[in-house]
C-alpha cells in the first residue's frame, strides 16, 4: 500500500460452499477491525449487481435486443457525457444492431430501460432483493465520512458521492454506476444471490455455449495467463471491474469468490499499474490457497 496512490483496500475471499467468506480492510496506514467498514464507491460493478441479477431472475423476460444490450453487443456507443432532463430520450433512441463487443455505459442504460419497460418497475425494485443492509445507493449514504475519498470534483472531494459524473448529474437509481457497499455487505451479498438463485450454476450453464466476453452481463476471464483476476483461475471465471478500482471474481470450478474494493481513484486515475499489480497478486493468492 505505501506503493499506491490511494489509501484504502478492503479485500475479501468468498467461499460459496460454505457459505462463508473471510475479510481484510486497510485505511490510511491502519487495519480496519469489523465495526469501522468502510462504505467503497462500487462505480462499474454496480452493472452486474442490477441488470446481471434481474437477468439471472428471470432470463425469459430478455428479449434478443435485450441480450445484446446486455452483453455489450448492442453497437451503441461507449459513452459520454448526457443530459439529465432527456437522457432516457436520448438512449432509447439509439438503434439496436448485434454487433462485436464494445463495452458501453450506454448500453448498460438502454437495458435498464428496456427492464423497466417489460417489468412495468424501476431497475432498482427489481434487482435489489438480494442486497445486504450494507449494499446500497449513493443517495441513501448517511455519513459520507465513512467512504473512502475518490477524487476532486468542482474543487471539492467527493466522499460518500458517486465519483462517475452521469451517475452524479443524473442524481437517479440507475445502472451503470452509483452502488456502494462494505466488503461485508457485497460478500454477503453475493452469497445471498448464489442461495437464492443459484448464480454459480446458472453460469458454469453459460459456460458450456461459446462465450463472446460477456456472459449473462458479467465478464469473462479471456486471458488466463494475464488477466486483472490474478493467475490460477479457471477458465469458467466470471466477474467485473469498476473504474474507482474495484472488482469482483467468482471461480465457478473452485466455488471461490474475490472481492477487492478500493479508492484508487483518490488523486488520479491515469495511472494503473500500481493497481493492476495489486489485483493481480491478491487474485493469485487467493486462487492458489
């Protein structure tokens, strides 16, 4: 850590069949003791924890366009900046053609949107039936003291505020971004989902088809020798990464989760070897143990 540009590291290691998980969380030089957790600005991984799981719900409900929105395969844009009066305008607009991969926050918008028009519900009353009391909006913090800093925004830090600037503007439940969690409350989390609707089964399912990248909305490990989920996991290895440094990695041969949860966008966000080397190294310590 005294590498880093940033301050705080929460890490856990999931265990799905027993049912446990094991956590250890650093803060400004110190060890976190378990009544001090710290609430992470959880940014892209918010995508998987709503419309992976309302997926995962009920997947007769998607239609094909559906499908490729939510694998990124829809050919919409990647992103940029969009106006808070007629976003939701804005987005359904954009025509749906199957197309190569090309991650895209647009695309995780347009299929909230699309959820929302088939359910008749808002994205979040629908996906968040597995949430831990400690997995929760950014506008449902209630002392941003307890987040971790991740940036400067208008000359001010932000601190218990989304750091993803659409996500901030937006002032909305939505989906691509916006979700912070403990280290407790994601592991929890998660445990809940596989108990409830069997997640590890419903991908190792996924698996025996041929996988594009994204599978049921989650990543992929494409790459097993080089990939940010550290050496040693299996090639049926799902998850995702979020921008302000944090990731989830589910080994669905070795029923084995790692949740790494950081601030590395505290001073700057350009610069990512620190991080990439520190996920790496947890990841491969936890897929060898």
């Amino acid at each position: 850590m005294p590498n880093q540009h940033f301050d705080s590291i929460a890490v856990s290691v999931i265990d799905f069949e027993n049912l446990s998980y094991e956590t250890v969380e650093w803060h400004e030089g110190d060890f976190v003791n378990k009544s001090g957790k710290y609430y992470f600005d959880l940014a892209s991984l918010t995508k998987p924890l709503t419309l992976a799981t309302v997926y995962l719900l009920d997947p007769s409900k998607f239609s094909s366009d559906m499908t490729l929105l939510l694998n990124h395969r829809a050919g919409l844009t990647s992103g940029g900046r969009i106006t808070p009066n007629t976003w939701r305008e804005y987005i359904a607009d954009f025509n749906i053609l199957e197309s190569p991969t090309l991650y895209s926050d647009y695309s995780a918008l347009r299929a909230m949107l699309e959820i929302e028009s088939v359910y008749a519900k808002d994205l979040y009353s629908i996906c968040s039936y597995y949430w831990d009391e400690e997995l929760l909006h950014w506008s449902d913090i209630v002392d941003p003291k307890r987040c971790p800093i991740t940036g400067i925004r208008h000359r001010k830090v932000i601190q218990g505020i989304v750091h993803d600037d659409n996500a901030y503007y937006l002032k909305q439940k939505v989906s691509h971004a916006g979700l912070f969690g403990t280290i407790d409350g994601v592991s929890k989390s998660l445990l809940k989902l596989d108990k409830k609707n069997n997640l590890i089964k419903f991908m190792l399912d996924g698996f025996k088809n041929p996988v594009e990248r994204f599978l049921h909305g989650w990543d992929t490990v494409t790459d097993l020798e080089n990939t940010l989920a550290g050496r040693g996991c299996s090639a049926k290895t799902f998850g995702h990464l979020g921008f302000t440094g944090t990731s989830i990695w589910i080994d669905c041969d070795k029923k084995r989760g790692a949740v790494i949860l950081t601030n590395a966008t505290q001073n700057y966000w350009y610069d990512r070897v620190g991080l990439t080397k520190i996920r790496k190294e947890i990841g491969r310590l936890i897929w060898s143990s």
